[in-house]
C-alpha cells in the first residue's frame, strides 16, 4: 500500500450516545442528533437506501473562537522556563498519560472496563 485515503470529517471525533440522542464532536465541528430526529430505516441489502444519514445530524454552532491547543501549550511552557517556578506537567504527569492511553487499549482489547491504579515515584 502506497498511501492512505482518507475519508473523514475531522482529524479526531469523538462520538457520545446518550438516552436522549448522540452527538459527534470533533476539532472543527459538532454535530447532533436528538432521539427524537433518529431515522428508523428499513434496511434492504437489495436496494440502496435513498437517505442521507449525515444531513441528518443538526450541526452545532460556535460560540467561542478557539486558538491552537498546541500553541497555547508551548507557549506556557516558554513563559514557565521564562519565570521560573514548577511546571504543572512534571514526569508523573506523563507517566500518568501513558498508563491511561495503555490501559484503554487493554479495556478495548479486552472488552472490559478497568480500574487505573494511582502512581507514585
């Protein structure tokens, strides 16, 4: 394979589904759709279906302008070895990161949920 072809919305999204409806949250966008709204196809491997399911999700609109998350980051970080003083985002701080990341590939691998034990140095 020579390359990947993408075929998304956003870079990352992440979906809730709740009692009272769903709603798709990405980088950009978000999009909902209430219980109510939810189509209720007849699903026949014969035909094709003439819906179009994501016209149907309600797009929500921005009430705020958001700046980069990465920018933001590096530069409280410069202004941090600026000033001096503690950094908010020490080694544990990471190791916690990596340890939830990996046991959420092993509460997916496994189907299950699981408890995240407290780190310590």
């Amino acid at each position: 394979m020579d390359g990947f072809r993408v075929n998304r919305d956003e870079l990352v999204e992440f979906q809730v589904d709740g009692t009272d409806g769903s709603a798709v949250a990405g980088l950009r966008r978000c999009r909902v759709q209430h219980r109510s709204a939810t189509p209720m196809p007849v699903w026949d491997p014969d035909m094709p279906t003439p819906l179009d399911f994501r016209s149907q999700w309600q797009e929500i609109p921005d009430n705020a302008v958001f700046d980069n998350g990465f920018k933001i980051q590096w530069e409280q970080f410069l202004r941090h070895v600026y000033a001096g003083g503690e950094w908010s985002h020490d080694l544990l701080s990471g190791a916690r990161g990596l340890q939830l990341a990996e046991l959420g590939l092993q509460a997916a691998a496994e189907g299950r949920r699981l408890d995240v034990p407290e780190l310590r140095l």
